[in-house]
C-alpha cells in the first residue's frame, strides 16, 4: 500500500514540474492615440507570480520598470498590456517569473520610431534648397 502512495504521490510531483511553463507567443508595440503601448500574449499561464518589464538603450544595458502581476492558471492565451509611452527606453523585454523563482525572457523588442518623410519646402533659399520635416501620420 505504501508503494502505491509513493509512486501515485511521485507522479503528481513530476506532473507539477511539468505545468511550470507559459510561453510568450506574441510580443510588440503598438502605437494609437499617442501611446506606445507593449502587449504581450501568453499561452497556457501556470504558476507564474509575475511579469518584470525591462527596459534599456539597448538589449545588453536594460532594468526592471514595471512588475506586472499574473492573472492566474489558465489554459488559454492571456494578453497583458503596458503603456511605455513615459519610458525613455528603445529595448524592451518581459522577464516571466515564475513561482519557484525561475526567470525566462521574451524576445527583445524595439519601439518603433514614426517614418518621417522629408519635403522640399516652397520658399528656398538663395544659398541652397531649404527642407520641411514632417511627421508620418
């Protein structure tokens, strides 16, 4: 009987070590309404206490901004969003970690900048051709 208990009790362990595993399917920026915002998605969350937000002038200098806590298990995909638009960073990543304390990261991603087109202006001057910047709207 003892037996039996062990073995039932071991498989529910490996089991549990298993389900420790989300993963990040979709991570980009989106820009609307003057904001930069970061949306994650997560496939099948388990036992994750929380997302880190990093954020860097480039993928090897980056610290934590925000802390984003799990909504739970959940076996479908779960989307997160962060608004970055005060955030001075070009380099952003999520670091998952999980309940054991175990970190994995996203995929580094990069704000995009607006496309700016640059527009002969009317009123050129004598000395050479004078350019408007304009923003791509």
């Amino acid at each position: 009987m003892k037996k039996t208990l062990f073995i039932i009790a071991a498989a529910i362990s490996a089991h549990c070590s298993i389900a420790q595993t989300a993963t990040f399917t979709d991570v980009k920026f989106q820009h609307a309404h003057n904001r930069e915002v970061l949306g994650f998605t997560i496939a099948r969350e388990q036992n994750v206490r929380h997302y880190r937000i990093e954020s860097g002038t480039d993928s090897a200098h980056m610290s934590v901004v925000a802390v984003i806590p799990s909504r739970g298990n959940s076996v479908l995909s779960t989307v997160y969003h962060f608004d970055a638009t005060l955030y001075k960073g070009n380099c952003y990543r999520i670091g998952k970690v999980d309940m054991n304390g175990q970190l994995t990261y996203s995929p580094v991603v990069h704000k995009q900048e607006d496309p700016i087109h640059i527009i002969p202006a009317d009123n050129a001057g004598a000395d050479g051709e004078a350019y408007m910047v304009a923003a791509h709207q």
